[in-house]
C-alpha cells in the first residue's frame, strides 16, 4: 500500500495515459477522492496530453510500405475468397467501404455520379 504522498503523485501520468492496471486505477482513484493536489495534477496533465502527438517531429514512411500493407490486404482478401467464396464476401461487413478505403488510398478519383455502390 501507498503511504507517502509523492508515490500518488508518481502514478498520475500513468492514469492520464492509461497505463495503470485495474486495482491501480481503483485505489488512485480513491486517493484522488480526498485529493485536490492529485486531482489538480490529473486535470493539468489531461490539458496537455491532446498536444502530445503534435509534439513529435513528422516521419516520411520507409520506400515501398504503401505498397507492401495494400498487397497484404488485399492478398488476405484473396486468400479468403479462394478458401471461402461464398463467405468471403459476407465476412467484411460492409464491403462498399472497404473499397472506398481502397480507392482513396490508391488515390483513384470517381466522379461524383459514380458513387459505390452498396
């Protein structure tokens, strides 16, 4: 168990990002119930936990992936058609959004006539 107060404090970013396990959430927050010093932490932490992912410098894709993680979608795809044709088509839920994601990510434009069909 916890006694000191600085120990509490430690675990608040943890809480923040989510990296605490359930008892530890548990007991945090019944810390926080008595604490402002806590609480407050946890409010300030939450503010500038939105900007984090700005934070970090752009980085260009290796050469190829695009490439490589659409042919291994759409060589899963094929797999299954082949072992399942019937079901491999009912497997993907909605398959018209699946090829509207395809088609944006291989940056072929339709006209606005030429709509998926569903």
């Amino acid at each position: 168990m916890i006694e000191r107060h600085e120990e509490w404090s430690d675990l608040a970013p943890m809480y923040v990002l989510g990296g605490l396990e359930a008892e530890e959430v548990a007991a945090f927050e019944a810390h926080m119930a008595n604490c402002e010093a806590c609480r407050q932490e946890v409010r300030e932490l939450q503010e500038v936990t939105g900007f984090l992912p700005l934070a970090a410098e752009p980085v260009a894709p290796p050469p190829g992936m695009r490439a490589r993680v659409l042919g291994n979608v759409l060589g899963h795809v094929q797999e299954s058609a082949e072992a399942k044709p019937a079901a491999a088509l009912h497997s993907l839920k909605h398959p018209w959004c699946f090829r509207r994601i395809l088609r944006r990510s291989t940056h072929v434009r339709r006209s606005p006539g030429q709509a998926c069909r569903r």
